[in-house]
C-alpha cells in the first residue's frame, strides 16, 4: 500500500509552484498544499493524461482538462501503479516498463519499415515519371551515354552498310508511335549483343552480326530494340536504379549531368537485364513492327533458337544472359510470325555483315 506520494503542482496562472500531497477522493486525485496548507485541487482520475511520453529516470508530468494550463510534476513514478486501474490514459505513454531493449527494437524496427517502403515504394515511383520526361532531354541523355560506350570502342563506318542500318531502322519505326527518331552505331566488338540507351539510340556490337545468318535475324534484333526504346524500358530502367541523381539532373534541365553520372548511365546500359514483363512486352511490338514493314518475321524464333543452341556449345553469349524466359519467347513467335520481304538485299546484307572488316 502506497502511504503517501508528493509532487508540485504549477497552476499556469502564477509563476509559482506548490508542494502538494496526494491522495485518492473516488475517482479523483487531491492534491493538498503541504507549506501552504492552501485549499485542496481535484482532478478526474479518468482524464489524467501524461503531458510526453515517459521512460525511466525521468518525472512524470501530468495535465488535465479542468486545468488546461495546469501541470502536475511527480518524481515518484509509483503514482503509475497506484492509479493504474482508475486514470487508463496515463498507460498511453508511460513507456518506462519496457527498458532501453524494448525502445531500441521499436525505433530499429520502425527505421527498418521505413527503409523497406523507401527501398520499395521510391524506384517505382521514379519509373512512373518516364511518360513525362521530354523527349529532348532523353535524346541528349542517351546520346552523350552512346558516346561514353564509344570511348574506348571502334565505331565501323562503312558508309553503304550504315546507310543501309539507318534505312531498315527508320522502316521498321515507322509503324510505331515513337517519342524520338531512332538512330543506330555499330561497335567492334566480338560480344553478340545489342542495346539501347535513352532517347532511341540503338548500339550493336558487331559480334551479334557475325551470329545471325540472315537479315532478317538481324531486323528482329532492331525491332526488339525500337520496342524498347518506344515503351521507354530504357529510361525506365535508368530512373529505377540511378533515382534521385538523375532526377535532379532532370530538374535543373541539364541532360549532359556529371562525368560519374554519364559513366554510370553507360555501365547500367551495358549490364541491364530487363523484366520478364517488359521483354514480353518488346517482342510483342517488335512482332508488329515487323509486320507493319512488311518484313518477314520468321527471322526472330530463328535467332532465338540460334542463342539457344551456342548457349549449349559454349558459354552464353551476352543477348541470351540478358534476355529470360528464351523457351516461352521462341513458342510465342513461332505462333505470330508470317512470312514477308526481305529485309536486304543479299549484297547489302554481305555490306553491313563486313562492314566492321571482317
């Protein structure tokens, strides 16, 4: 039984405080001038409330409704078991019982929550923030990226097979609703792959000429990447993983960003492996872009089951490791492809096939 508990009680009007007893009236807490002998205050025990939350070590401050400029300060924090049952606002934010562990795993826990949704909830943010991304500053971003990938690359150059790229790549994105124009390069390079950066840039390495057999492998090859570039997996892709960096590049309107920036832009191009969804999605309108070209379409399962069958003979060529579900995706074109032109002609294809010397 809990004898007697002291405590000051400042009633906001004066600047003094008085030292009070307490004591239990029913459901009231009465406190009574102990210098003073001044005439005694009642609080409600069911609106008692502490004015912070308490741990331990420190006093308990208590304020009530009747008293809106009132404060109790308690040292004892018995007062907490003494009037537990009757005053259930004060377990609200009296936190002493729990300890320094209870408090550390609370905070760690709710700094690891927020952490989570951060980790979670902001790449997928960024990525919404493509469709409103102008089509300039794009185009500016990926070219300065493609010039980045050619720094320590060889560019071929043959004019008649350049020629011919640019012509087969404007054919094919005329049938989609494109932001930017398509633009493509070729680089030496023995890796069998292509990609493209923001703003439309297509980059292929010549090493993927030597793979495919006919021209129409290689115009499946350029529709998949248009289709990329038209849904904008690319800069999709650059906003989810660079974030906030290259958000403030977009806000101070500056495309060229910094040095690191562009570096990084670069070796997240070549490294990208995109979504199921979206490679599902880039063949679907590479299908169709073939299509609307008139372009036979058989070119692309050929190419696929081509990747499949050196995948088995060697090591896995860059284009496969970086594009899933290769089984799924050859069965899918195999139900839509239809025959069509060619995509060059023979001597333009042995042009473009040699156009890196070899």
């Amino acid at each position: 039984m809990i004898s007697a508990i002291e405590g000051w009680w400042s009633d906001g009007h004066t600047a003094s405080r008085r030292r009070v007893r307490l004591a239990r009236a029913g459901g009231q807490l009465r406190l009574v001038g102990i210098e003073s002998g001044a005439e005694a205050v009642y609080l409600g025990l069911a609106d008692l409330r502490l004015t912070e939350e308490v741990y331990r070590g420190q006093p308990l401050r208590l304020a009530h409704p009747d008293w809106p400029d009132a404060i109790l300060t308690i040292e004892d924090h018995r007062l907490i078991e003494w009037l537990y049952d009757d005053a259930p606002r004060l377990r609200r934010r009296y936190l002493a019982r729990h300890g320094a562990r209870w408090r550390f795993a609370v905070w760690g826990g709710a700094l690891i929550a927020v952490l989570v949704v951060l980790t979670l909830a902001v790449p997928r943010a960024m990525v919404l923030l493509a469709p409103s991304v102008p089509a300039a500053w794009a185009e500016a971003l990926g070219e300065i990226t493609v010039e980045t990938l050619a720094s320590n690359r060889s560019t071929c150059r043959e004019p008649r097979a350049q020629a011919a790229l640019e012509e087969l790549v404007a054919r094919l994105a005329a049938g989609a609703d494109a932001p930017y124009r398509f633009t493509v390069r070729v680089f030496e390079s023995p890796v069998a792959n292509a990609v493209t950066t923001t703003g439309g840039h297509i980059v292929i390495f010549s090493g993927l000429l030597e793979l495919g057999q006919t021209p129409e492998e290689l115009a499946a090859v350029l529709a998949h990447e248009i289709a990329h570039g038209v849904e904008r997996h690319p800069l999709k892709a650059l906003l989810r993983d660079m974030g906030y960096r290259l958000l403030v590049a977009l806000m101070a309107g500056d495309a060229s960003v910094g040095a690191d920036l562009v570096s990084e832009a670069a070796r997240l191009t070549l490294e990208r492996s995109h979504s199921r969804a979206d490679e599902a999605a880039a063949d679907e309108l590479a299908m169709t872009l073939l299509h609307r070209a008139g372009i036979d379409s058989r070119g692309v399962a050929r190419l696929f089951q081509r990747l499949v069958e050196q995948k088995e003979r060697t090591t896995v060529p860059a284009l496969l490791s970086t594009h899933p579900g290769l089984a799924e995706r050859i069965a899918a074109a195999e139900t839509r492809q239809r025959s069509g032109k060619p995509a060059l002609t023979s001597s333009t294809w042995r042009a473009v096939r040699a156009m890196c010397g070899r």
